[in-house]
C-alpha cells in the first residue's frame, strides 16, 4: 500500500533543511565548475540529457534527496497511478495519461474495457479518419479537399496542442509533413473567434470540437460562433465538424458531427495533449504518424521515469531539486526558457500543467499543509527574454530559479554565418553564457554594473526538436509535476480553485447579484 | 533640486509598515464592498477607468500613500524628468519618450536641437513615406505596391510594436484601416526568421530594421538572414529595406536602405514604442493617422499623470499601491491579465517594460538597497487563464496581486447569444466574477473546495479597445513604472543587467573560454 505523507513529516526532509547551503558561484569556479557540468548530469529519452550542473546542489544534498525518494516512496506512488489505483482522490478518478503512450504495468480496467485498448483504439479511429481527410475521401459538401484544421478548445485543449502544433510547424513544412494548417479558437472574447475566421477559408476548414463534459461554455459559445458563420457561407456545420469528447456526452453519437473521437474522466485536461484531445488536430495537421512518433517519445520519457537511481531519473531529479528550492531555499517562481522559437509557446502549456496541478493549499488529505507547494511558472524564449525580464532576473532582489532548454541543431537547417558563427552557434552560445552569468555572476567596483551570481538554473539540452523530443520533453515535466505533486503530497490532478469564478460569472449572467459582485457587473455593463 | 531618497528613509514608509492591514474578505463583502467599487475608481484617459475597490488598501494607507508621494516628490521626479533633467544617471541620459506624444513642460534642448520638433520630424518623415507606399509611388523594383511589412528587431524593437500590431490588427480589418500585414523577426534561432520568411512574400515585403546602435548583433544577424532570402529570390535588399536607427549609426544615410528614421539614446527600448520604433512598422501596417491616434491617447494619459491629487492620478495610484503590496504586503509577483483576445501579447510587453526598468538592487547612486524593488510579471488572457494557471492564483500557497482589463464592447463587433448572453458578456461576467471570487473566497467544510480569498486585484476598464485607449493603456503602464522607480529610488531607464551575458556569449563564439563555460559549449556543439 502507499503511503502518502505531509513533506514536513520526512526525515530526509529535516535532514534537507540542516544540510549546508552550495555556494553557487564558488562551485561553479574554474576547474570545479567544468566538472560539475560533466558530472550533474541525466539521460532522457530521445537523446536529450537533464544537466543540473548550475543548480545549487552538491552530492550530500542530492544523497538527502535520495533519501527523500525513497521515504516519500515516489516510485511506489507513481507505481500506483499507473497501475490504475485512484491517485486522483478528490474527483475519485484513476490517472491514465501516460497510457495513451504506453503500457507501464498491469492492465488498468476500467468501467469494464481495458483502458490501453480504448486509447490505442481511438489512435487508430483518429488516424484512419485523418488519412481518408488527408486523400480527399472526407470531403466538403463539394466534394474539395479540407485544408485547415481548426481546434475549438479552452485550457487544457488549447495550450497543450497549440503549443505542440506552434513546435512543430516549420518542422513539418521542411520536412514535407504539413497536411493541413491547424488554427486554434479558445477566449470566449469573441473577438478570438472572429479573428480566427477573418483568416480561414471555412468552405475548406475543418473543425475540432473538443470538450470533455460538452458542457464548456466557452467552447459550445465558439462552436456557435463557427456554426453561424458557416451557415452565413452556406456551408453546413455538420459537414465541417468533428468532436473529442467523452462517450458519455451530448456530442458523442450526433448527427451534428461527422465524427467523434472518445476521451475519458482518467485524463485531466492538462495532460491530455497526448489523448484524443492533441490526437485529432495533430493527426490531421501533421499525419497520424507524426503523432505516433511523438507519442512514442512520450512514452520513452515515461519508462525513465521509472528507473530506480536517482541520478538516472531526470524527471525526479528535476522534480526534486524544485522541492528543494522551493521549500528550503525559499523560491517562489521558476521560469522555463528556451532557446527555440518554436517553443515559443511552451512555456505557457507548462505553466498550466504546473500550476493548475500543485498550486494547491491542501493535501490530497484535504487538510491545510504548511509548507510551499507548486511554483509561479514563467517564461519566453530566448534570445529575446535576454533584452526583456533577464534584467531582474540577473540583478532583481528575488532569486528565481530557472529552466533553460537548447538544442544543437535549427529545425528548418537553414542559417547565415555573420562573424564568424552561424545565428544557432549565436543562440547556443547565448544559453551557455547565461547559464554561467547567473550562477557565477561578476565583481566590479561600480555596483550598477555588479552580478551576484548565485541563481540557479538547469538546461535540457537535445539534438534537435523533433516529435519524438518533443514528446520526451512534455513527459519529462508531466512526470515532473507528478513527482512534485507526490512530494508535497497534494492531489495534482483536481483543480477546485477554478470553480468559484464560473459559479459566480453564472450569477452576473442571470442577473443574481448584490453588493460589489452587482457593481463591477454594473460597470462592465452586463 | 529634485531629492532622491530610498523608500526605507520616509517617515511615511514608516507610517505605512504601521498601518493596520485591510482584511479583504470582509470589506469586501456586502454593501460595503459595493461602496468600495464606487469610491476606488481613479479616471484614466480615453474613457478608461482604474478601479482598485479589490486592493487591500484603505482611506488610510491611501492617505499615507498620498504622504509618500509627496515626501519622494513623485511629481517633482516627474516634472524634473519630462524638462529633460539627466534622470538616467548610469548612462547619463535624459529620459524623453513622454515627448514623443506632447509637451508635457518646457522645450527640451539636446543635441543642439528641440527634441519635440525633433521627433514630430521623424513622424513625419514616417507618415510621408508611410502614404508613399501605401498609394503605389514607392515599390518593389517591379513597381508592384509592398504588401507586408517585416519589423527585424529585439527586445522594445520587437515586443512593444508587436503586442500593438496584435492588438489593433482585428480592429484595423474591421474598421477598413489595415493598410499591411505586418510580421516580427526577433530571435536569433535561424528558425525565427527562416519560419517568417516561409509564411511571407518576399517580392512584395519591406523590413524594417530596427537598431539604435546598428550594431545590435540578433538585429544584423536577422537582416543578413533576410538580404539572403531577397537575394536568392532575384530581389535587390536595397529596395525592400528601411531603417530606424539614431543619426550617427552605419545605418543612417546608408545606401542599403530606401530611407532611414531616426531615435536618440534618450529613449530606451524597453520606452520606445512611441518612438520611431513603433512609428515606423505601425504606421506602415495601419497608416499614420491609426499611430497618431495612439500617441495622442497616450499623452492624454501622460498629462493625467501630473495630476496632484493622488485619487484622481491612476498611474501614480497603481504604482504606490504596487509599492504597498511589494514592500509592506511582501508579495513577489504580479499577474497582468487583460480579458481580451486582442492584448495577448501586451502582458510580454509589460513584463519586459517592468521587470527591464525596476528589477534593480541598487539605487540610483550605485548603493545597494535593503527592500524589494520591481515584482515579477506575468500573464496571459483571461477567459483562457482560467482555465489554466488561476488554480494557484485562487488556492496557492503565495498570493499574486492582479492588474485586470476589461473592455464593455468587443472590437469586431461580431457577436452571438447562447444561453441568453452574448460572448462579450459572457467575457465581463467572468472578469467581475474572478474579481470577486479574489477577494472574497467562499467557506466550505471540504477544504479542497475552500476559497480563502483575500487576493488582491484591481481592473482597468474602457469602453472599447482602440488606438487612442491602447495609447492611453500603454503610457498608463509606462507611468506606473516610472514612478515606483521613483518610489523605490533606482534608475528605471538603464538594463547593466543584460551585459555580462553578452560578453559571455562573445567568448564562447571566440573560443575563448575555460571551465563550465567551455563544457556548456561543449554540450551544445559550439
């Protein structure tokens, strides 16, 4: 059975908190520092590698962290989730995202179908749906070929497939994979909606219709918003629309859709990019086998997350250095950075997967826990975050710890020698002399142009972002943020603080106000 | 003589560390909380209105605010600044980009010119050429009319003009005023020009390179990029380029370039959007008239900010009210969360503008303060955000204060009712709400569904998003910042911050490094 535990109720916790500090920019001094970057290190999958060298670690704190592992029984837990136990305790729900990648253990059963079948099935529907739309045998009432994929999706299914399309977009435009444009309509502003129509050809777009419950009132809002507007062109809706909900819905079985693929209640919709919810617009934006390859990258990322030694574990060791700045070294943020464009929009996907899971204030329990729990999560890719927030993050009174990650190849391959160095030597040059300036920082008499140092950051460092590594990177920070969540103990997979805000918007909309709730209305006038 | 003093030397800092603290919740809730909303409401240019009934403050903290600003001669800093007194002590510059958009006190001499007539010259300039292309008289070698415009910069170069273009590019189609499609390339990663560039017509796109020194390395590395592609497409760079960049730079009077506009060093770029900067690319995409509109609303707002009572200056409000939550509340962080699709990119503005001028730890004589300084910025739009990080803004352990923005109409106009609402109502009910949920929670016996309220937001709102209010937004944020510069004694208009990791970066191109720095590289194949 596991144990779940309160943090502060750990030994190793208390043994954390007595140990001495790392003197960052001593450490990471001349020959010492060249050690540490090839010493603090983990593989991943897909070729990348986790390198914790500028993190303010040492082998006392990472055995201490060890320790903590095994008291917190990580592995056991996520043994546990895997296996299908009820992990998601406050919904009573089984968390099964990593199975839409692979099988990790035993076969999970679930209302009476075995759940790897059911993901792998809808896969397959997705995929043969998306061929006979990428051969012109789903057509147009015209019988004209659809080029654009349009999601319909707030949240989860938005930020995750966007930023997953945004990744991987010239990538497949290089590579010959781009079947259909995909576009994403998600803010219930419908200025979003009526933008996003303003640059589609609807006679040959298709719509994604994703919502779980179809009950989501920002999305059945733009579906209307679409559907109006196709009827406008004359086209009809049902010949333009799909559904990713749950078989249970109202959107599942209807004529109003040319077809439905199934999701479940197993999988939260932060991590459902890997689930019919990233399945259906990146099938058909990109192929069916694009998203296998992604998917499998996934799953690759998953079996690491297993392993035993924690220095071979890159998610847990990544999840726990954060405990550990966190809770002993007091951080409040951490920014994830990276050093390609085309994850421009990444960061904003991990800050939901992160913060809607461990911004929590209660254990899984239900009882007040009084320790940090998840981070704020920041961040933009460099180069330009380095001639925008870098300033504070360099010389501001708070440390925030960071995240980098880099590659050695462009995507595209295409590129300019200016001086000497090609723009991706520029760019991998610039990640490794922040990481550097932040750890080390620099003396000088005039403190304006002095660096303390002393801010830790990681890099996740690849060969190139491909489906495959990007599948690898987004399993790395799921199993992170899962890792994180069975440290501190909270339930990462509920999210009850999103629920006041709509119970109280259905007041404002019906009317059904007093006091200052009535006024702000008043001045909005709604 | 203007008196610079760190924060922690006023007796009313002093007086405000002893103030009791408001308890939200409860002033909140009832016919009270309806009378806050109707007295914390400061008037704003262009019909916008900054309300702050959800911040913890109250009619006393707000009178020793009031006390603090005029103890730190907030307005005397201000008047000293916009006369042209060397408030950039670090690089010893004047700080003139309210200037850009009216006279705010005396003629300014610099130069050996009048920097009003100065900048009035480069709009212009701008507006001439602008018209020029936009009725057929300057094109492509083929004589075929320029269609898009390519802003090539970084940092103020790139985010401000962006985060403008993306929040007027819905109104400006709808309104028949988008006279260019404009597009940014920004980063180094050869990706991010090489992604433009794919998506564009080159034969019939004209950049703009934006560099004050010319010498700004991911700016030429970009512009090489590009003359590359015009080159290979049989294109003359010569004939799709124009320049912004000051008078004594390679780049003026420079025979690459149909024209060159000008900037001085007397607006940093983080300021610049008001300048040539935004000038250039903004009056291309949408005409000169759009970008005068814009200037104009913005200096509405900066003559509002010389306003002496502290309840009718807004800026100066939000920023002491900033200083309050940042140095006696203790909080780190602050989430910008504008309800429109339109300024989903104005947060990134904000967080370079902020975090680039406050993220200091000296003041401005170069001595080290003991008190935070610039907070953390964040944010992406509401409804999305809901959905994504709020979790931790409503139930995390550390309370984030919120800046709001709503509007009452949306810009396109397009609209649809669903369950007896229309969209844009659909989005002022969830920003009233999400207001309210903050401050005042909800009990409930299960501890998960518990909301402990007491977070603080204040919301801006107007009537509809335009140039002119954009304008008006924008200088708002601009003022806000200033000012807490002011307050906390550091110099708002230097980044020495950003240096160390440029110098880094040179000797891992030069091959010229040693310990962790040459291992890093070594990593990243450089």
């Amino acid at each position: 059975m596991t144990n779940w535990k309160n943090l502060d109720t750990l030994a190793s916790y208390k043994e954390l908190e007595s140990l001495a500090r790392v003197d960052l920019p001593a450490v990471m001094a001349g020959e010492n520092g060249a050690e540490r970057v090839k010493k603090y290190c983990a593989p991943m999958a897909e070729g990348l590698t986790f390198n914790f060298a500028a993190k303010a670690v040492d082998d006392d704190i990472l055995a201490a962290l060890a320790k903590l592992a095994e008291e917190q029984d990580l592995l056991g837990k996520f043994e546990a989730l895997y296996n299908g136990e009820v992990v998601n305790t406050g919904e009573k729900r089984l968390v099964l995202h990593q199975l839409c990648r692979g099988q990790l253990g035993n076969d999970v059963i679930a209302d009476g179908v075995n759940k790897r079948e059911f993901y792998v099935k809808q896969q397959t529907r997705i995929a043969e749906f998306a061929k006979k739309v990428h051969a012109g045998e789903i057509t147009n009432a015209d019988g004209e070929k659809f080029t654009t994929v349009v999601q319909i999706g707030i949240g989860g299914s938005d930020l995750g497939p966007r930023a997953i399309y945004i990744a991987l977009e010239n990538w497949a435009k290089t590579t010959g994979n781009l079947k259909m444009n995909a576009a994403f309509i998600s803010n219930v502003d419908p200025d979003d909606a009526a933008g996003v129509l303003s640059n589609i050809d609807v006679k040959h777009s298709l719509f994604v219709l994703v919502s779980k419950s179809g009950t989501t009132l920002e999305t059945l809002t733009n579906e209307s918003f679409v559907k109006n507007a196709l009827q406008e062109a004359g086209l009809d809706p049902a010949k333009h629309m799909v559904a990713v909900t749950s078989e249970t819905s109202p959107l599942a079985k209807n004529e109003g859709y040319l077809d439905a693929f199934y999701m479940d209640d197993y999988i939260g919709g932060r991590y459902s990019s890997s689930s019919a919810v990233g399945g259906a617009v990146l099938s058909l934006a990109f192929g069916p086998e694009v998203f296998a390859d992604f998917l499998n990258g996934a799953a690759e990322a998953d079996k690491l997350a297993k392993e035993k030694d924690l220095r071979k574990n890159a998610a847990m060791l990544d999840a726990l250095i954060g405990v550990y700045e966190r809770n002993v070294l007091g951080y409040q943020n951490t920014a994830v950075l990276p050093y390609s464009q085309a994850l421009s929009r990444f960061p904003a996907h991990l800050q939901q997967l992160d913060m809607e899971s461990n911004g929590k204030s209660v254990n899984r329990f239900g009882e007040p826990v009084d320790y940090p729990t998840g981070p704020i999560i920041f961040g933009e890719p460099g180069t330009n975050g380095q001639h925008s927030f870098y300033q504070l993050l360099h010389q501001g009174k708070n440390i925030v710890p960071m995240q980098f990650i880099g590659f050695r190849n462009s995507q595209i391959g295409s590129d300019v020698v200016i001086q000497g160095s090609t723009s991706q030597q520029k760019l991998g040059a610039n990640v490794a002399a922040q990481i550097v300036a932040f750890a080390c920082g620099k003396d000088d008499e005039n403190l304006n142009k002095k660096f303390d140092g002393g801010r830790p950051s990681s890099i996740i460092i690849g060969d190139k972002l491909t489906p495959a590594s990007l599948g690898a990177l987004l399993a790395h920070f799921e199993n992170k943020v899962m890792f994180q969540g069975f440290a501190w103990n909270v339930n990462s997979f509920d999210q009850e603080g999103v629920q006041l805000g709509k119970v109280l918007a259905k007041k404002v909309l019906a009317h059904d106000t007093d006091g200052a709730l009535a006024e702000y209305s008043a001045l909005l006038n709604i």
